[in-house]
C-alpha cells in the first residue's frame, strides 16, 4: 500500500494553526501569509508553497463573530455584574470594542484558518 500523501500534513495542523495566527506562512512560516490587509499571497515568498489555493469563504466571519459574540457578552455580563450597567458605558465601550476588535483579530483568524486549510489539504482544487 503506497503511503498517504496527506499523513505528514495531518500531523503538522496545530504548528500550521500557529504559523497563520502569527499571520505566517503555514508550511515555513517564513514569510507573510498577507501582501495587504486580509489580501492572501499567491504564493509564499519563502517556499513558494501555493496559498491561494486555500479559500476560507464564510468560516472567516463565523468565526470572527462567534469570538466577539464571546467577548461582548463576557464584557456586558462583567459591567452588569459590577453595576455598570449604565446604557451611556455601553455605548462608550461595547460600540468601540465591537468595530475594533473584529478589526484586530480578522488577519489572525484568517491565518488560523488558511493554516488549518492547508494541513488538512482542503484546497479548491480539490473540487477540479
Ligand atoms: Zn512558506
């Protein structure tokens, strides 16, 4: 039986989870995963490795809104507890923390996933 092409990535998923956190290179992490914003590179500049194969779709979003939904309610439920609860403290520290947040973590979450994408091999050309 010839061996898995795909066993040594499977076994490389939380390294690769890491490497695009840092917003890195899943396979070297090298070299920037994004050339703007959350603009993936064509290829690595390091290994040349192909990126934009990897399209995260609407995991991005998911993902990205289940981490604030966590986050604004762990604040809301904090400010309630502590008698905070004033509409006008809502208004100054949930609006700015719900636009700059996301705003934060998209890049970061975007690498997680295109690093999860690429150990486990779950590219586009696989539905060529
Ligand atoms: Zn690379």
């Amino acid at each position: 039986m010839p061996p898995d092409p795909h066993a040594r990535r499977l076994n490389a998923v939380w390294p690769a989870i890491w490497r695009g956190l840092k917003c890195r290179c899943p396979r070297c992490g090298d070299a920037w995963l994004f050339h703007h914003y959350i603009e993936q590179v064509d290829n690595c500049a390091a290994c040349n490795e192909p990126l934009s194969r990897y399209k995260v779709g609407l995991l991005l979003p998911l993902v990205v809104i289940t981490v604030m939904v966590h986050i604004i309610g762990f604040v809301m439920l904090e400010m309630e507890l502590t008698g905070h609860g004033n509409p006008l403290v809502y208004l100054y520290v949930l609006v700015p923390l719900s636009i700059i947040v996301p705003i934060a973590i998209l890049p970061s979450s975007k690498g997680a996933i295109v690093g999860l994408f690429w150990a486990k091999g779950w590219s586009d050309e696989q539905d060529r």
